[in-house]
C-alpha cells in the first residue's frame, strides 16, 4: 500500500504563511477597534475643546453646510467638510442624521488630520471627537 505525503513547506514559506495571517487578524482589529470601543462624554474638557468650540462656531456661520468639500477661510487655509457621518457605530443617538467637519484649517490641497467635529443635524448638538471617532466630547 502507497501512502502520500504531504508537502513540505519551507521555512521561509511557513513564515510568510504564519505572518501573512497574524497581519489579517492585525489588520481587522485596528480598522474595528477603535470606532467599536468609543467613549461619549457630556462635556468637553479635554486639550482641543476651545479649537473645536471655534470652529463649531465658523462652520455655524456658514449654515453648516452638508456638501462634502474644501470650503475657504479668509485667512487663504481651508477646511474640509466631509459630508453626512453615518454613526454606524452606534456610538451617538440612534436614527438621528450627522454631519462631520475639520477642525483646523489646513493649507488648501493638504490632507485631513484626526481632528473633527459632528452635529447632530436633528438636534443641533456638536460633538468633538480628538481621535477620529475613536471618542465624542459634547461641546
């Protein structure tokens, strides 16, 4: 009777193996963890609040607009509005509709930081998040 054997892989090829599947757990983990674990808070008294405050208060005199785009600033930086924030998180009030936008304005063409603000369209509350919705401050 013939028995088969199987294949043996290489070292090299058992380790590519072995680290092409601990970066897919890594990878998943990182895209879904922080957005999953996001605190709420009432208030906001962290590093940030009063810059978030400010631009709260330009985006408001521009009606907060919900067109995802660049908008000028007199002082020749932009801002990014990003358009409507789809909560799919669940992290704020459930059924309700919110729109994100920069914090800091930025030399126009330049990319986005972590910064944002997100109102509640429905109720008008404001809340910052320093870490890219890993947390929400209410201003």
């Amino acid at each position: 009777m013939l028995t088969q054997r199987r294949p043996q892989l290489s070292w090299a090829k058992r380790s590519a193996v072995l680290l092409a599947a601990v970066m897919s757990v890594f990878s998943v983990s990182v895209l879904t963890g922080p957005a999953a674990n996001a605190a709420v808070f009432n208030s906001c008294n962290v590093s940030g609040c009063s810059a978030a405050a400010s631009a709260n208060s330009g985006w408001s005199s521009l009606g907060y607009p919900t067109r995802r785009g660049r908008y000028n600033w007199s002082s020749g930086q932009c801002s990014f509005a990003g358009g409507e924030f789809r909560n799919n998180d669940g992290q704020l009030p459930s059924g309700d509709t919110f729109y994100e936008f920069d914090v800091y304005p930025r030399g126009c063409g330049s990319h986005r930081d972590a910064y944002r603000i997100v109102l509640d369209s429905d109720t008008r509350v404001v809340w910052y998040s320093p870490n890219h919705y890993g947390d929400f401050y209410q201003l």
